[in-house]
C-alpha cells in the first residue's frame, strides 16, 4: 500500500515539475514574441495576456507543491537546529505541521470556493476563469494531504521508543 | 492591540520554524476569524498577488543569472575584471567587487552572484594567497550590489506593492549602487594594507585587451537592458526576456558552453527560486490585504506619530525596525511584510516612495550579511568551507560601508532621484 502511495507521489511530482518547465519555456517563448512583435509588427498578440496569466499562475503553484513536498520553502531552522537530536524537535515539528495543515486546508476551501463560483470566460479565447483557479485547490489538496503524512511522521517518531529525528530541516 | 497581536503572531510562527509564507497565511486567517465571509477573498488575493505581468520579471532576470552562470560568462567577466583592477591593494578583492558590480548588471539576484560567480571569485583569491574568511567576506559583501544596481529582484517586487515605476526603480539603484562598490573598495584597500596582502603586477595592454574583447559580448548586456529601458524600447519585464535571450544566444552559439542537460538544470533551478519568493508574494498580498482591512497601517502611523513627527526620527526608526527584521528573515520577506506598513509613514514625511524604495533595498541587503539568518554569509560559507561566524566577523566592515551608503540615501535624495528624471 505504502509503496503504491509513493509510487503515485513521485508521479504527481513528476508531472508537476515537467509541467512547470514546460510552462516556463512557454511563457519564454510569448514573451519573447511579444517583443518581436512590437518591432517587426507582422502577426497580432491581442490574445497574449490571457494565455500568460494562465501560464504564469499554473506554473507558480504547480512548482509550490513540489517545492513543499521537498519540504524547500524558505523558513528559519534555528530552534530545529537547536533541538537537533532531542525528541522535543518532533513536538516542533508536529506543531509545524498543524499550523500548515490548517492553512492549507483553508486555502484549498477557499479557492475551491473560488473555482465553483468563478462563471467568466476569457475575452479572446472564452476561456472559463475556473480554469484559471483550478490550480489552486488541486495543489491545495495535494500540499495538504502530504502535510499530513508529515505530521503523520513526526507523531510515529514521537511515539518510537528512543527514537531521534533525523527529518530535514524544511 | 490587533496589529501588535498580528506581528506577535507573525514573528513567533516564523522563529518557530513555519515556512514563511505559511506563517503570513496563518496571522492573516486568525485576524479574520471574526469576519469569516471576507475569507472568501482569500484565493482570490493569492492568486492576483502572483500573476502581474510585472512579476514575470523574476523567473527571467533569475534566469538570466543562471545562464550566465552556466555558460562559461561569469570567467570571461572575471578574467576581465581580473586584467582591469588586480595590481591595486588587494589586487583581487577589488576584482571580486568589479566582477560583482558587473554581473549585477546582468542579474537581479544578490545570491545568484554570490553562488556562481563567488566560486570563481573564492577559488582565485585563496590561491593567490588570500585568507579564506576574507575571501569569503569580499564575496558575500559584493554580491549585495545585485539586487541594488539594476536589473534587480527586489526593486521589482517593491514596484508591484507599491506602484511605482519600476524602470524609475533601476535608475534610482544605480548610484547607490556605485557607492556601495567604492565603500567595499576602500575598505578591501584598507584591510589589504594593514594585512599585507599580495599585490599583482599590472596587466600590460595586451593582456587587457585581450581580455575586454572575450568579454565584450558580455559586457554588453547591462547596456542591452538598461538602455533598452531608458530608450522606452522595452519594459523592464521585457528586458529580463531580451537578458535570456541574449545570455542564451551567447553561451549556445558563442561561447557553446550550454548542453540540454545543462538547460534542463538551469530551467528547474530558476523555477525553485522563482516560486520560493512567488509562493511568498501570494501570501503576503492576502497578509497586506487583512492588515488595510483592520486598518494596521494607520494604526501604526498614528501611533509613530505620538512618538514623534520628526521625519528624521521616523526615518531611523523606519531603518532600524528593517535591520531588525533583516537579521531573522530574508530580504524579500522583509520588502513584502514592511511595504504595506511602511508606506502610510513615508506618505506622512513626505518622502518619495522611490527613495524609500532605494533605503529598504540596501537595509535588505545589510540582513543578507547579517548572522543568524545572512542567505549571502550561508551561500558563501558553503562554496568556501569557511564558518558562517568567521565569516560574519569579517564582513563587519563592509556592513558599515553599505549602513553608510543606506543613511546618505535616506537622508540626501538627490542620490538616488537624480538619476528617475532620466525617463518620464
């Protein structure tokens, strides 16, 4: 079950890293149209805000969540640091988690909320804002769940008779 | 009460270990657990906080960097810089800082500079007999002139919270900018002297001139961006595109350096530290959204102001509030936690936001060499084997130089403004 569970996370993480390069090289390359266009003026890029703004939000909170299963967020780890070896470091870091999983379960709520309420359509494209959004509460989702396999972590360590934390610094 | 509590908050959830941007998200629910139907603004104020097209900025000036890099630039621009400087007191500390000022024109990241061209930079000088924490310290100090000359990140960033022109941003870096380097040239002259420090025959001409045509190409790219800027040929977000572009046709067909696997590397490392400041922005643009709506800012100000209306007394508050912030959290934090705060207060002395924009750069700067969060002192320990307390002794003298600079900024404005009335 564990290995099936991993094997489907190395995936999403797989096809979220590719789809972000892919979405980087994209927006590298409309921009670098937009430019030409401007000085050499023989095809039209009206229809070049909307496909960028979808492209540069998908390819922030796609990399967000590989970031956060990389546990490579910025923070500072100066009381982990202090704790390094001592069972209390998991009591930090169990305390860590409910604060992200609290916030990510609001954030995924929210821009779900976001999604299902969204009825606009792009002007050129008619392409619907809930496209836009989507990303967000399926990153959120995802960010979340692998919170809770964190926490779930932190407690096994607590619970484990001599146990010390050996878990990276985020 | 709340905006204390809020900052409480804030500051305990961070020192705790939550990941910045978490923590922003997390003060900002609580303070609206009484207005749960505002929540709904939530995703919203996320999502708008990371998709200006301003902010495209950032993945290609980092991106710019990173092919620099990579693509064999950065020794051209230190053989360069090497050929230019190196026969005066302490030969190559003042190359390291001409190299930095150089690659500062090219990329808008102060750590970019400090891990890439620092290898190079680190590497030269304990070879050629230098004490490894002062080659360390030039290294770290010097990559702080990134993000102030332009193209700069954080100049970028500030111009997104606040408004104001960025291209007028850039311009305002650049005298500071130039300032910062001299303060590190003299204080390298100084320590040099006192240390003994080897000196370097002077290159003959040949030598020079050998060196300034391999890095011509290069050395053309500050010219690219900025003039292309100032001519109003293209946008600051676009000249972070025409950056890449020409960093790429360089290392591919030019200096053909660059491989799929190398591109491939560059891509996902731009991406890591593109949404590792993105990721941060979003929650902070829902952060400064629930301090306006309890109306923080003004609470701060009126508050300040029983304290004193001295502008002058303001400012230094303003300043040492940023160096405080500064040595626990990293610069973009600061920049994007302070903005909205701060703002109201520089209205209120009537500063110009620009001039402000100029100091809270250079203040972020100082908490990148400051222990115990210094991302500058941590990137530069690690590519020097140095320790980072070692390394945060050495680089007092250069805080000083860069506090110098910060206080004639704040104080004389004609230092950074005089350059905006280049453009409209």
């Amino acid at each position: 079950m564990m290995d099936a569970i991993h094997m489907l996370d190395r995936w999403i993480c797989r096809i979220m890293g590719a789809l972000a390069v892919a979405l980087l090289c994209l927006l590298f390359f409309l921009m670098s149209c937009n430019v030409i266009a401007r000085f050499v003026p023989v095809f039209s890029m009206g229809w070049f805000d909307e496909i960028v703004e979808l492209s540069f939000a998908w390819m922030v909170f796609a990399t967000a969540a590989v970031l956060w299963r990389h546990k490579a967020h910025p923070s500072i780890d100066i009381l982990e640091g202090m704790l390094e070896g001592q069972r209390a470091r998991y009591v930090v870091s169990i305390l860590i988690d409910l604060v992200n999983i609290c916030f990510l379960l609001a954030f995924t709520w929210y821009s779900y909320s976001l999604v299902m309420n969204a009825s606009a359509s792009s002007p050129i494209f008619q392409i619907p804002r809930k496209l836009f959004y989507v990303i967000m509460p399926v990153t959120g989702a995802y960010m979340t769940t692998v919170s809770l396999f964190f926490f779930v972590d932190h407690i096994r360590g607590l619970l484990a008779p001599g146990a010390v934390d050996d878990t990276p610094s985020h | 009460m709340t905006a204390a509590l809020i900052f409480a908050g804030l500051i305990f959830l961070i020192m705790m270990g939550v990941p910045i941007a978490i923590a922003l998200g997390a003060v900002s629910l609580v303070a609206m657990a009484d207005n749960l139907p505002a929540l709904g603004l939530m995703a919203q104020r996320m999502y708008s906080s990371t998709t200006g097209f301003t902010l495209l900025a950032i993945p290609f000036f980092i991106l710019a960097g990173n092919l620099m890099n990579t693509g064999g630039i950065t020794e051209k621009i230190f053989r360069f810089a090497k050929a230019s400087v190196s026969h005066y007191w302490g030969g190559l500390g003042q190359v390291n800082i001409l190299a930095s000022m150089i690659f500062s024109g090219m990329s808008g990241a102060a750590v970019a500079d400090a891990a890439g061209l620092g290898k190079i930079e680190v590497k030269a000088m304990v070879d050629d007999g230098y004490d490894p924490e002062f080659a360390g310290a030039v290294t770290a100090a010097s990559s702080t002139i990134g993000p102030v000359v332009p193209p700069s990140i954080p100049f970028v960033i500030y111009g997104s919270l606040t408004g104001v022109s960025v291209g007028k941003l850039f311009l305002a870096g650049m005298v500071p900018g130039v300032l910062m380097a001299i303060a590190m040239a003299v204080a390298v002259n100084l320590i040099s002297r006192k240390r003994n420090y080897p000196r370097r025959p002077k290159a003959g001409y040949g030598e020079w001139w050998a060196s300034f045509k391999d890095a011509i190409l290069a050395l053309l790219t500050p010219l690219i961006i900025i003039g292309g800027i100032l001519g109003g040929w293209f946008t600051p977000t676009e000249a972070a595109v025409i950056a890449c572009i020409y960093a790429l046709l360089l290392s591919t067909f030019v200096y053909k350096e660059l491989t799929w696997r190398k591109l491939l590397h560059i891509l996902e490392d731009t991406l890591l530290h593109t949404v590792r400041v993105m990721f941060i922005m979003a929650t902070a643009g829902f952060f400064g959204w629930v301090l306006t709506l309890n109306q923080v800012p003004q609470t701060l100000v009126s508050g300040l102001t029983t304290v004193t209306q001295s502008p002058t007394l303001l400012m230094l508050i303003m300043i040492g509030v940023l160096l405080i912030l500064g040595m626990f959290l990293e610069g973009i934090a600061v920049i994007l936690i302070c903005v909205p705060i701060f703002i109201p207060v520089v209205a209120f002395i009537g500063m110009d936001p620009i001039q402000f924009g100029v100091v809270m750069i250079l203040a972020s700067m100082i908490g990148l060499l400051s222990p115990p969060v210094g991302m500058c002192l941590y990137a530069v320990a690690s590519i020097s084997n140095v320790k980072v307390t070692a390394l945060s002794r050495e680089v007092l003298p250069y805080i000083l130089g860069i506090f110098l600079v910060m206080l004639m900024v704040a104080f004389i404005p004609a230092i950074s403004l005089s350059a905006t009335y280049l453009i409209e």
